[in-house]
C-alpha cells in the first residue's frame, strides 16, 4: 500500500497537534510529522512532501482580529524562504495534486477564513463565510451528536450516519457572507456535517447546538470533497475511554472520530 504522509502543522497558540498526530498514526498514516509553521516558511519543511495536511485547534495568535484571522493573514501573504512562493501558493498546489485537508476547530476557522471554505466554484483564497462568537457568548465545552449527509461528496464523511464528538470552542456559529451563498453550498451539499437533536435532526437549538450556527451547520467540505472543516473535535475521540460514558455504556474500542482520519487516508491510498 502507498504510504501515506501526513503533516501536522503547529506553533503560535495551536494546542491540539499531540491528538491530531496520534489519530493520523491510528488511522494508518505511514508517516506523521508535527512541523512548525516557521519550520515551513523558512523551508526547512516542504508542504509538498505530504499527502494530508492538518490543521489542529487552538488559540492561534491568541485568535487576535477574530479566531485564526491573523495566522490566516500569515498563511496568505508569508513568503516561503528560499523561493518566489508564498505559502498560499504550496497550498493551493497540494489542493491541485489531489490530496486532502482537515481544519478542526481553529483549524477550521483558519480555513474558512483563509477562502478555502467552501470555495464555491473551486475560488480558493476568497472569503465568503465566517465563523464567530458563539450565542450565548461564552466558550463551550461539551459532547455533541453530530448527523452527516450521505450526499456530500466529503471524503471524510462517505458511509458515516451520526456520531458523538466533544466541542470546545468560543467562536464557532457559522455565517455565510449571503442567502445566496448558503444556498449554493446547501444545493451542492457542502455541508456534510450538521449538530443534531436526540433523535438525529439537524438543529439549532441550544445545548444541543451549543453555538447557534444556522441549520446546525458543524462543518463544510469544498466541491472536491478533499478540504474538510469541523468545529467538534474527531482527534479527541479515538478510543472509547476518551468518551465520559465508557464505564457506564458498552462502547466499540475505537473511537468515532478516528473513522474521519481513517476514512482521509484511505482515500489517499486508492487515489
């Protein structure tokens, strides 16, 4: 089987990058390498030796300018050393070789406020949506079900029902810049993932949607199914004792959430 590389990027506030290279190593990865971002922009790092980016959670440049604004502002308009690049360009070329990337949590707020999400009609690097403060105005932190489209073409998502994965987020209430872009992306089913109730319908009802994001929008993919963005946290869910109920609940060994890590590097290697 091809091995599969995957890069973690870290620094500048990023928290969740141990759990994000341990569900990747779980999930099959052949190779998991946590890189600075500066590792990167001085070159000491190529985006281009990896087949699945990752962007973990965190507070990053303590979500100065609104959550991830300002590491998006770094992400766009840093030159990388040692060449007439700037790291947007690797970016968009590792989207044109095919290869997949997650956001979670800040990691999401950094691509939707990169324009990598949703991209409509495939324009990256122009925003269109938002991710901000959370209704009720204070950080949430608890376990949410979540219920996925069958339709989407999100190759993280394919097979999958409705799960349970932990939030923890101040800023997570999805806007989009218009009504006629949240129809386009509803009409070409670029959200496959949604907060729902106890009986599996999409809500925006508080606790169940703890931040207030129109029709319980959790995540987003672009039109190519590859860039993948989530608020709930997969990587804190890989093994049935991370859930608070494994001592009451008869639960499978395997996490929920590694099942999306599974499913990127699957992908990959038939691709």
């Amino acid at each position: 089987m091809p091995k599969i590389r995957s890069i973690i990027v870290s620094g500048n506030g990023v928290n969740c990058e141990y759990e994000m290279a341990y569900a990747n190593f779980k999930a099959g990865a052949g190779a998991v390498d946590i890189v600075s971002i500066y590792e990167l922009l001085a070159g000491k790092k190529k985006l281009e030796d990896y087949q699945f980016l990752n962007l973990p959670g965190g507070f990053m440049d303590g979500d100065d300018l609104g959550a991830a604004k300002a590491g998006a502002t770094r992400y766009q308009f840093s030159k990388v050393a040692g060449s007439n690049e700037i790291l947007s360009d690797m970016i968009k070329r590792f989207i044109e070789d095919g290869k997949c990337i997650i956001g979670v949590c800040n990691g999401f707020q950094l691509l939707i406020k990169l324009g990598l999400l949703p991209a409509l009609d495939g324009e990256y690097f122009t925003q269109t949506a938002t991710l901000t403060g959370n209704d009720h105005g204070r950080f949430e932190d608890r376990w949410v079900r979540v219920v996925c489209d069958p339709d989407s073409p999100c190759v993280f998502t394919r097979g999958l029902h409705e799960m349970e994965l932990p939030i923890r987020h101040g800023e997570g209430k999805f806007v989009p810049a218009s009504a006629q872009v949240y129809e386009s992306m509803k009409r070409k089913k670029l959200v496959p993932m949604r907060y729902a109730d106890t009986e599996g319908n999409p809500t925006e009802k508080y606790p169940e949607n703890p931040n207030g994001s129109i029709e319980g929008v959790a995540g987003l993919c672009d039109e190519t199914g590859r860039i993948f963005g989530l608020m709930p946290h997969p990587e804190a869910y890989t093994h049935r004792t991370n859930h608070p109920k494994w001592t009451r609940e008869k639960l499978p060994e395997k996490g929920e959430g590694l099942i999306l890590f599974e499913k990127a590097i699957s992908y990959l290697r038939q691709a």
